[in-house]
C-alpha cells in the first residue's frame, strides 16, 4: 500500500502544473458564429511572440460558456440599451444614428478596423471618438463622456454586429507615429513596481499572477462585461486600472497616451476575432 | 420605479407533447441590497426585484422569493412540462409596487 501511495505521489510530482494556461475550447456564439481565438501572431509581433490569443481562452469553464449564447451575455442588456440610443434622435439638427446610418447591422466591419487615422481630424481617432464626432458635427448634440454609459455601450452594440470579423487596423501610413508612440509606451516600466504591459502580458501571460490567470492582454473582447463590476468596462479604463495596478500616476480615458496605447495593443490582435462584448471576470 | 428594467425571456416556438422544454429568463434591474452606504454616509434604500413566478396556461410553474443577496440583472434557467400548446407567463414583482409581465406562446409539434 505504501508503495502505491509512493507511485501516486511521484506522478502528481512530476505532472506539469498548468493551471493558468490557456485552455482548448473553441468559441462559437449562438451555435453560429465562429470565433477566431488563437491565430498567428501579426508580422510586427514576430520576434516577441508565435501565436495570439484571446483572453476568452484564459477565463474558466462558466464565463466562457456564458459569453457563447447572447442571451446568457449581460453584455448585451447593453447593447439593446444603446439600440435604443440609435434610434433616438437628439440634438439641434432633428437627427439619429439611425437617420445617415439606417440599421445598425449596416455598421458590420466598422469596429474591426478602429482605432484610425481620421484625415479630416489629423489625428488618430478611436471609435467612442468617431461616435461623438457624428453626435457634436452632425448631429448637434452633446458629446458622450469617455468609457462612460451611453458611449461605451454604443461601443458595444457597434463591436456586437462585427463579431466574427477580424480585427484589423492600419499601423503604417499616417498612424505610424501614434502606433510607434503606443508601442513605447507598452515596453516602457512604469510606477512604483516598475512594470510595463510586456512584463505581464507578453513575459507571463499563462501564469498566475496572485490568484488570477494571466492572459496575453489582446482586447479584441472589449467593451467587456466584467463580473465583478456587473458592467462594461472600455479598453482605457482597463489601461487605466493596469497602470493604476503598478503604483503609477495613470492617464485618463480618452487622452492621447491611451489612444496610442488603444492602436497599439488593438494591432496585436490583428487577425483574431472581434468578440465585444465579451465577458470577463 | 427602479430605472432601465426590462424583463427578456428564451422559450422555444414549438415542443413535443410531454416534453420537457429549457427557458431563460433575465430581467434587468439593479438589485440594490439596502446594506450600501452614499459618499454622504446615508443607507441606499433598498430596491430589488422580490419575487418571480412563471404560469403556464394559469398553472403555475414557478413561484421564487427573490432575497437582497441576489446580484443585478438576475437570471433563472428552468425546465417546465409542456402537455399541450399554450402561453407561458412570467411575472417580477419590485420592492416599489411595479409589475413587470412578459408572456411566450409555445406549439405542439
């Protein structure tokens, strides 16, 4: 018997631990669409990493199943809040989305090619910014306040009809200096911790980091469903609560620095799957 | 009444008779415990959805007493018996008196 308990032992000893990997399991929501979760990795990526993957595949068995089906996704309580919005009108010009755009499945696409250069503005404009550009312009209504109720859930409902396309945004022309910029600013140690994104997201993703599973950052997901704050959660603030997380000063959502950083971490996952919203923990 | 609820319900369209159908059902609300403090020190008043009950054809499926622990938007998934063709009728009732009632017409076959 002793011998036996020995036997046991020695292959729970020698048995990899690998709790925090990214598991295998394929997305397809509403038993329809399939979700891109782990491809090769983007050319630009090809000295740091072989493949990326979708934080999805870092989340344990019930959030992943629970984003699989809309009706289980409270993302999308959302997303027909910001149906709603689309057809609202508001402000001086008597307009809605609805009113240029017609139905919002016409916006299929739109999302995965956001953060981009915006000709007319000179500058690189992320999606929540574009939507308040038709809003102030053209709308003559009110600007919606950064990752906040109306624009991240207009955020959503826009990423919701693109699910299944590919993430792909321009990293050269004319958004090169803003991707460059995003790129430092993702290597570069900050805070009293002295950590930068790559330390966690690129260096450790697949192990734990306390009690929780590290993914490899991509925010293909986003706006994201979190359970812990049963609400959506933008890609800015979630930078924020990161940088806030290493004991630095943070930006604010909607700043340039985050917009950059939005470019160049959307630019990573080139190639994997819109997904938002998507839930998280 | 408590702001933005609205109650979503999955049935299916049709079933066998006899058989044992799955139904979803989520309303969003938000589920205010009553124990939350403001940023002032006052108690947030309670505010929650207290019970829940599913009727089919007028008898009854369901009938769940909802407590201030249950998180926002809550969700109950249950299996119900469908001997014939009928309606499914589904009630929330808030702590302020609303009522919010949806229904789902389901066939044989």
């Amino acid at each position: 018997m002793r011998k036996l308990t020995g036997a046991i032992l020695a292959t729970l000893l020698t048995t990899p631990v690998a709790f925090a990997d990214p598991v295998d399991d394929t997305l397809v929501l509403n038993e329809e669409t399939e979700i891109v979760t782990r491809t090769a990795a983007p050319d630009h990526l090809s000295d740091s990493l072989d493949e990326v993957m979708s934080g999805w595949l870092f989340r344990g068995k019930e959030t992943r199943a629970m984003q699989a089906d809309d009706f289980d996704n409270p993302g999308m309580i959302f997303v027909e809040q910001a149906m709603d919005s689309w057809n609202a009108v508001d402000g001086s010009e008597g307009k809605s989305c609805a009113s240029c755009h017609d139905g919002l499945e016409t916006m299929a696409g739109v999302k995965a090619t956001y953060p981009k250069w915006d000709e007319a503005a000179g500058k690189v404009q992320t999606l929540q910014m574009q939507v308040n550009e038709c809003r102030t312009e053209r709308m003559g209504a009110e600007a919606w306040p950064y990752d906040k109720g109306n624009a991240i859930n207009m955020e959503a409902a826009l990423s919701s009809v693109s699910r299944g396309l590919p993430v792909n945004v321009a990293i050269d022309g004319p958004a090169k200096e803003t991707w460059e910029q995003g790129k430092d600013m993702y290597y570069t140690r900050t805070g009293q911790l002295e950590l930068s994104c790559a330390n966690c997201h690129e260096d450790n993703y697949g192990n734990m980091i306390r009690a929780d599973h590290l993914s490899q950052g991509q925010i293909n997901g986003f706006p994201v469903y979190r359970l812990k704050n049963t609400k959506l959660n933008g890609s800015h603030s979630r930078f924020k609560g990161c940088i806030r997380d290493t004991r630095a000063e943070t930006y604010k959502p909607g700043s340039p620095e985050f917009i950059a950083l939005e470019l160049y971490v959307t630019s990573r996952g080139n190639g994997l799957s819109v997904e938002g919203p998507s839930i998280r923990n | 009444m408590a702001s933005g609820v609205k109650p979503r319900v999955k049935v299916p369209k049709s079933a066998a008779a006899g058989e044992a159908i799955t139904i979803k059902t989520l309303i969003s609300h938000k589920m205010e415990s009553g124990q939350r403090k403001d940023s002032d020190g006052n108690i947030i008043p309670r505010s929650i959805i207290n019970r829940f009950t599913c009727d089919f054809n007028g008898e009854n499926v369901v009938d769940v007493e909802l407590a201030p622990a249950i998180s926002t938007n809550p969700y109950f998934e249950f299996e119900a018996l469908v001997p014939e063709a009928g309606e499914f009728k589904f009630t929330w009732y808030d702590d302020d008196g609303s009522v919010y009632e949806t229904s789902k017409k389901i066939a044989i076959g």
